[in-house]
C-alpha cells in the first residue's frame, strides 16, 4: 500500500469511527427534530433539509417512481431515503460507512411505518458499493473526500447509474477556503474529521466523462451550511 492509499485508508476509518461514536449522537440530534442542538447545528440542519428538499422536489417532477430504484449514497439518518420511500419509490438501497447511522435509519423507517421489502440498508464505504440503479443520490458526504478522490468517486457512481445521478458538496470559493483557514487555527474537540471543499468545474467534468450532462442545479446556503447540488443525467455508455 502506498501513502496515497495509505492515507485515504486512514480517512476512511477516522470517518467511520467518527460516526460510530461521538458523531453519531451530534448528527442524529442535528437530523431530528431534538431541540437540543446550538444555533450552528441549527443552521446546518435547516440548510442540508433545503436539499433534500431540492431533491424530492426534483424527483418529483420526473413522474411516477413506482418503478425506479435508488441508491441512497451515504445516507445518514435517512433524511433523504425515508420521505423518498414515502413518495412511492420503487425500491431504495441506503447505505453509509456507520453502522450506528444505518441501524437508526432503520429504527425511524420502522417507527414511521414504511414498506420495509422496498428498502435495504447495508453498511458500506462509496469505495464498495455496487450494483445497478436507475438514479444515484450522494448529498453532502464528498465532504470526506479531497477533489482527486471526489472525482474519482463521481466516476464510481457513475458506473452504478443507469439514467441520473445527484450530487451535492461544499463548493470552493476563495470565502470558504479562508474560513476554513482560520478554523483550522482553533482545534477541538467537535472537529474530528476532515472537511473538503471541492471545485464545482471537476466534479462536472468527471460526470461528463462518464457520459453524464449536467442539467440542473442549486446552491443552498445557511450560515454554516454550503452546498452545491447537481443533477446529471446519462446521454451515453462510455464510463468504463
């Protein structure tokens, strides 16, 4: 193993171990209704329900999803795959590094009473997931990834998509990258992981080579809370 993989090996169980633990009590409290988070957790939860939000909106719109899989990439608490299997979604496949998170996924989906044979949860990295799917959602978790590795796993997506990917992360801007400077400056506890923003013109061209085109997209921003949304869709099969 070289300290390339090395390295991203390292991320990985940092990730994990992040969300099986410590992490796992701040973002299941974050993606609640819990009134027990501060006036950042706050905005962050408001911002990341704008996308999701953003994206049954869009999904919507295509018609009928009787007949459509997903795969719900990274999927938290199940912010996105719950209201999308209470829309009628054919079938879902919802995975996420943490097992913790994948077991409460499942704990709201039976607790809000959903058809659980149209929804499958495993827990696994991006790196592993495979299968084939109509549409593949990722939101917010190429955060964990830095633009070389994020475009990488667009590419891995990709492979997985038969016809749409969505997509959201942190998108660069000289703002950000400066904020994220200075909080690099004062260490603690609550920073556990690392955070990367990622240049918006990549991620595009990684889609693109994979045959995907970019059709819309939206920027949903909160204080403390940026993230840029993506739709492609597939016009050709050469993504090998």
């Amino acid at each position: 193993m070289d300290n390339q993989q090395a390295l991203k090996q390292s991320e990985k169980e940092e990730v994990a171990q992040y969300f099986n633990g410590m992490g796992f009590d701040r973002w299941n409290r974050i993606y609640s209704n819990s009134n027990d988070v501060n006036k950042v957790q706050r905005n962050i939860r408001l911002g990341h329900q704008k996308t999701v939000d953003d994206v049954l909106c869009w999904l919507k719109e295509s018609g009928d999803l009787s007949g459509i899989s997903f795969c719900d990439a990274g999927c938290g608490v199940g912010s996105l795959c719950l209201p999308l299997a209470a829309m009628g979604a054919g079938s879902i496949a919802a995975s996420d590094i943490s097992s913790a998170m994948v077991k409460e996924t499942q704990r709201r989906a039976i607790e809000a009473g959903l058809n659980e044979t149209k929804l499958t949860f495993m827990t696994s990295d991006l790196e592993s997931l495979k299968g084939s799917f109509h549409t593949v959602i990722c939101l917010d978790v190429f955060i964990h990834y830095p633009q070389e590795a994020a475009e990488e796993m667009v590419k891995h997506l990709c492979s997985l998509t038969e016809k749409r990917l969505l997509v959201s992360f942190a998108p660069y801007t000289p703002m950000l990258a400066l904020l994220k400077k200075i909080g690099q400056l004062f260490p603690g506890a609550s920073k556990t992981t690392r955070a990367y923003t990622l240049r918006e013109d990549g991620i595009v061209k990684a889609a693109m080579e994979c045959g995907f085109q970019p059709m819309r997209k939206s920027l949903n921003k909160a204080p403390f809370y940026f993230s840029q949304l993506i739709e492609f869709k597939k016009e050709s099969n050469i993504c090998s």
